[in-house]
C-alpha cells in the first residue's frame, strides 16, 4: 500500500524441415545420347539438400516463438531470448485466450477482467465481485494486440526483484535501473536490500508482470520495459525523490510512484526539489513531450486524511489515482481530493478494521524474502496497487500512439474514464458538462476507450498557459478568517484571459492555532464550486504556510471572469489569511473536439463499448512509429515462403547449367562423355555453391 507496504512465449512445433527434392537416375548408361552420369545427379541432389537443410535451420533458430502449452525453461534473460516473450506483437497467429493459458492465478486478476469472482476474506467469509467492474483491458490485448511494447516504465519504489520469472525479461538491467537512496546498503539495479523491500516488487507486476510463463499472473502492461528506481531505502528526502523523478527522464516514459507523506491526517511536509523535478520532467522529458507521472492518492481516509494535502499527488503535473472496488465503489482507506483525476481497481474492506476483499494478484519477492512464502502474493491492495495499473494502462495508451504529451494523456484520461456508483452524492457536473468526484476522479480508467480515443486523437496544439492571479483587495498584514460557515470571507480574483481550464491552484498561507479547522472553497465564472479545503479533524497543528491547494473540478470551463475563494474556520480564536494566489493552468481557444468515445464519460458501467475498428483501420491511424506488427502474414510463414522460392531458384540455375552442359557435349555427336568432364561440371557447381553460401538473411 502507499508508503508503508501493508503496510514467453513459448515455441511452437519447429519448422518443419523443407523435404529434398529426389532426382531419379533411370539410366546409367555413359555412351548413348542420353546418358547422364550418375555424379550430375549426385551434385543435384547434394546442392538442393544443402539449400533446404541451411534455410530450414536458419528458420528455426532465428524465428520468434509462438505459444503451445509446454513453457520454455527460464534460464536466460537475454534480450535476444526475450523476444520470444513478445508473442502478442510479434505472433498475429496467438489468440490472447492462448497466451494468458500459461498464466495460472491470471483468472483471479479481477481487475483485469471482472467475471464475478469470488473470494475468501479474512474471517473466512466469502464475498463476490460484480461483473465488469474491471478495466477492460482484455480487448486491447485481443483487438489492437497491445501491451505496452518499446513503453518504458519506471517502478520509483523500495526495489525490484528483477530476477524474478514474471519480471526479469524486459528488466532494463542497466544504468536506467539504480537505487538513488544513498543508504549504505545501495543495491545494483534498484534491488530490494531490507527485509521489508516487498513493495516495489509487488507495484512492478501489477503493473508490468509478464504473460505466458506458467508464473503468477500477468501486468497491463506485460511487453514493457520495466525500470527499478529505488528510492525508499534507508534514506529519504526531497533530494532524493527529486533525484528519482528526473533520472533518466529523457529514455523513461512513465513514472509509477505508489508513496508520499504519512497517511495519518497530520503530516504536511512540503518538497520543492520535487516540485520542481515534476515541471523540469513535463517540460524536457521525453524529448519534450513530458513525463508521466502517475501518483497513488493515499490510504488516510479513515485518519481524515485527503489527498488535497499532499503537494505531490496534488500536483497538475501529476496523475492522481485512487482506488475503487470489485463492485465499483470507492475503497474505504482511498483518499479524497480535488486533484484525483481517475481511479482505478484495487483492494477493500468490508468495514473499518474488517475483513479485507477485492484483493489483488501480483509478484512477490522469490521464496521466502517476500510477504508470503512464494513468489507470488495473493492479497496486495491499497491506492499502491491503483498507481501502477494505471501506469501500465498509460503504458499501452502511448504505445497505439507514442507522440502524445503529458497533456494530451490527460485530456484522453478525463474523456474516457468510466463513471461508477453514480448515485454517490460527491459527483459534481461542472460548466463545461463533466462529471468529477472528489473519490472517484473522472471516473475508473478504462483501457480500450482510453487507446481507441489515443489512435484518433487530435493532438493538443495550444499554447500551454500558467497565469498567476492576486486577489482584487489587498490582505494587508492578513485577513481575518470568519468563524461563520454562513458567512465565509470572500476573496475575488479577475481573468480577464480566456482559455479552456484544466488545473487551478490556489497557494494559501494562513495564521491559525489549528489548521485542520480552515475550510475553504473556489468559485468559477461558470458557477462551479469546488471544495478543495475540506478540513483535517486530526490535525492539530498551527498554520498553513504557502501551500499550494489543486482542482481539475473546472476542467474545460473557460477561464475568463471572476473567480471567488470562501474560507472559514471553526477554531474559536483569531486566524489570518496573510497570503492567497490563485494559477490557473490549461490551453488556448485551439482546444480539441471531443473524440466520438468520450460520450462514455457521462454514461453509466453498463454502456456498451463502441465497435472494435477494423484492423486495416487501425493500423492506418497509428502513428508511423507504432510498433505494433503491420504484416497480415505471421512471420514464421514468410520466411517459410522465402525458403521455399530459394530452393526452386536453386533448383533452376542448376538444371540450366545442367542443360547448357549437355548441349555442348551433345554437340559432338557418338562422343562418349568421359567420367573427368562430370567431375569439373560438379567443381564449378561447388564454387557456386560455395560463393552463394557467403549471403545471409539479415533480420
């Protein structure tokens, strides 16, 4: 869970040998017209079977595997032998029926494909899962064949078990990976060190565990490159994640980061190194297309905690994730906010301090170094798991469409994220017709809609604009905060730019013996309300110094008008509001239209899914560098075919050498043919042959 954890595709049949043609010599007769002598044959048949017997072999040892049911032993993690786990992209042939066979707790991984299942709590218990409540990920792998190949994603964790089955191919085991906790006991490649290091590994299969291996179950993503960046060792702090959030951030795509500040309602640590590490990253990573970063919301709910809180989950250049149930609901420990763009499927409790349910299916550490005897563990859970799923999802959305920007990955999320317990009064239509939940965000992330929205979507062409606002009355030496929730004091803030919002960000710092007591809200020219202060009954602290305070309730509102801050407080002494800035984050008036898939966004889980495009269609929307296969024919037959038409050219060059031969000795009629002359004629064969051997299929 966040911050503290709980606190191959296999060969088929080989290629079949190409048979040797047989030359039948029906007359060995040395004198008369006809005689051939029984050597030519001999060359014949010698050449050709050489040709079959070196293209059979060459097919074999250099085609990519296809799946059966017997698994390859797992003893080399070289990538050369890796491709052979990439049998989604590189095998048109394999169902994902087939390839998921060989993944036996795979039918537990609800929240891949939500069937109903049931399971046995704690208490002994049983409780079921309604179906569909997944993240329908299943038809992306079957339909667009999918899974986040040439996506490489980092796990920013407490290591990873890299030599473990479900995770060692595809493991970037190179300077990508690498712990930057600059504890004493650093370890090579971001591994776990401490015997509590079980949590990263667990994050890295949920999200990126790899498919047809006869081990555990499988990731969202299972063909990405997966990095360790371990970060939670025996040293922490803002330098650390900062180092961690800009490593390698021009070759790293997405970041899966399931931690933060303690969850217990109380905590409110700032990280300006990070802070800034996170704009450094949307800014320059990725060639300037941006970094993702994805972010768990927090398990604190019972504390009182919320998200709203914490800079870093809350932050626009991050993707805020919580976590709902197998029924749909919000989990009892996921934190709330204004931030949290999506949710995604995880753990629950059937109560506070009850039975766990929902739980998920994931990697452990090997043997006993892990949570559970075993390499695999059957009750992960937490906004920990939510994060990386998300991550791995991401991971597939950018592989159908690698030019994407962080923005873009944003505005694909906000459109096709499916609305579940509809009925929960925190939903909130704003002026621009979206509906958000401080629990449920835009709403569980969906896998196919999100990727068929990407393969189609205009990319964003504005001008990424970040306006700061101060208040139209000036606070003096501080504002007196009324204790009145009837009466709040009110503070205005004019914009006279126009552009489509989509984060704002309130900075406040404000006097106060308890501030937890301060509530405060954002009104926008369009009427919307945001709460993005809701209080912390635990915290009893003093003072809120410069914090900065973030919602996506406005996204797609325009931003020109008046904006209008509410805050009161119920402590019963004087409390100030010393400073207030309002930034308004977002695009300009080239906003793109909403793809035809997003009218998802405000149907129920029932909807159906739009038809599944054809392939022909699909492939001539992705981008040019989409590395899903564009042949119809699998490769294993081309080069079948390739091997085949060799040999018949083989076949005919030799047979007119043959023929030219005959000619010339023919041409002297009642000559006998002396045995010598064969002999040459099979020596200038040999040399041909030697010469033609010298040329390699290159692949």
């Amino acid at each position: 869970m966040k911050k503290q954890p709980l606190q191959r595709l296999q060969p088929a049949a080989s290629i079949t040998s190409i048979s040797t043609p047989h030359i039948v010599n029906s007359d060995t007769s040395r004198n008369g017209t006809f005689s051939i002598h029984k050597n030519v044959f001999r060359t014949v048949g010698v050449m050709i079977t050489f040709f079959s017997v070196f293209v059979t072999l060459f097919g074999v040892c250099c085609e990519p595997m296809t799946a059966t049911t017997t698994p390859i032993p797992f003893s080399i993690s070289s990538s050369q032998h890796c491709q052979a786990y990439y049998q989604l992209s590189n095998n048109q042939s394999a169902s994902i029926q087939e390839i998921l066979s060989l993944d036996p707790l795979y039918p537990l991984q609800w929240h891949l494909l939500n069937t109903g299942q049931k399971q046995i709590m704690s208490n002994g218990g049983q409780d079921q899962g309604v179906a569909g409540n997944d993240v329908n990920i299943f038809r992306v792998w079957n339909d667009y064949r999918l899974a986040g190949r040439n996506v490489t994603v980092a796990i920013v964790d407490d290591g990873v078990d890299y030599p473990h089955e479900d995770i060692s191919c595809g493991f970037e085991k190179n300077e990508l990976s690498a712990d930057i906790s600059s504890g004493e006991n650093a370890s090579p490649y971001g591994t776990p060190v401490l015997s509590t290091d079980n949590h990263g590994t667990a994050c890295a299969g949920v999200c990126c565990g790899r498919a047809s291996n006869n081990k555990c179950g499988v990731g969202a993503a299972f063909e990405s490159n997966i990095v360790s960046i371990r970060t939670l060792g025996d040293l922490y702090s803002d330098a650390i994640v900062a180092n961690a959030l800009s490593h390698y951030n021009d070759r790293i795509h997405i970041y899966s980061n399931s931690y933060g500040p303690p969850d217990d309602g109380v905590s409110l640590e700032r990280y300006p190194l990070s802070a800034q590490a996170l704009r450094n990253g949307v800014t320059k990573g990725r060639s300037g297309l941006g970094n993702i970063y994805v972010w768990a919301s927090g398990n604190g709910a019972s504390y009182g905690d919320t998200s709203d809180w914490d800079e870093l989950a809350n932050s626009p250049y991050t993707i805020c994730v919580s976590a709902t149930d197998w029924k749909g609901q919000a989990s009892i420990y996921s934190e709330s906010g204004t931030s949290t763009l999506i949710n995604a499927p995880s753990s629950n409790f059937v109560a506070s301090n009850g039975p766990s349910t929902s739980k998920i299916v994931t990697t452990d550490r090997r043997g006993q170094q892990g949570y559970v005897d075993g390499d695999c563990v059957s009750e992960f859970g937490g906004t920990s798991s939510s994060c990386p799923l998300a991550a791995g999802i991401i991971a597939l959305i950018l592989q159908a469409r690698p030019e994407l920007t962080w923005r873009d990955v944003q505005h694909i999320l906000v459109m096709t994220s499916k609305r579940t317990d509809v009925n929960n009064p925190t939903w909130l239509r704003n002026g621009a017709g979206l509906y958000h939940s401080i629990d449920y965000g835009f709403g569980r992330i969906d896998a196919y809609e999100a990727v068929t929205a990407a393969k189609s979507w205009t990319l964003l062409t504005s001008e990424y604009r970040i306006l700061d606002f101060k208040p139209q009355t000036s606070l003096g030496s501080g504002l007196t905060i009324s204790t009145l929730q009837s009466n709040p004091s009110l503070i205005t803030f004019t914009v006279d730019h126009s552009f489509q919002v989509e984060y704002a960000v309130l900075t406040l710092s404000v006097t106060t013996s308890q501030r937890g007591m301060v509530y405060f809200a954002l009104r926008s020219p369009s009427g919307t309300i945001s709460v993005m202060g809701r209080g912390r009954r635990n915290d009893r602290s003093p003072n809120i110094e410069n914090q900065p305070f973030t919602s996506v309730q406005f996204w797609n509102e325009t931003s020109a008008g008046q904006w209008t801050m509410s805050i009161y407080t119920t402590n019963e002494g004087v409390s100030l509001l010393t400073a207030a800035s309002l930034t308004l984050q977002g695009g300009g008036h080239t906003f793109p239209a909403v793809p035809s898939v997003s009218k998802s966004t405000l149907q129920s889980i029932s909807t159906l899914s739009p038809s599944v495009p054809s392939t022909s269609s699909a492939n001539s929307s992705s981008s040019s560098s989409d590395i899903s296969p564009t042949w119809d024919i699998p490769r294993n037959v081309r080069v079948a075919i390739v091997v085949i038409a060799l040999t018949l050219v083989a076949c005919v060059v030799l047979v007119v050498v043959f023929v030219v031969y005959l000619k010339k000795k023919l041409s002297k009629p009642g000559r006998p043919v002396p045995d010598h002359s064969f002999e040459e004629g099979n020596a200038v064969t040999r040399e041909q042959e030697k010469n033609r051997g010298s040329f390699y299929y290159r692949d």
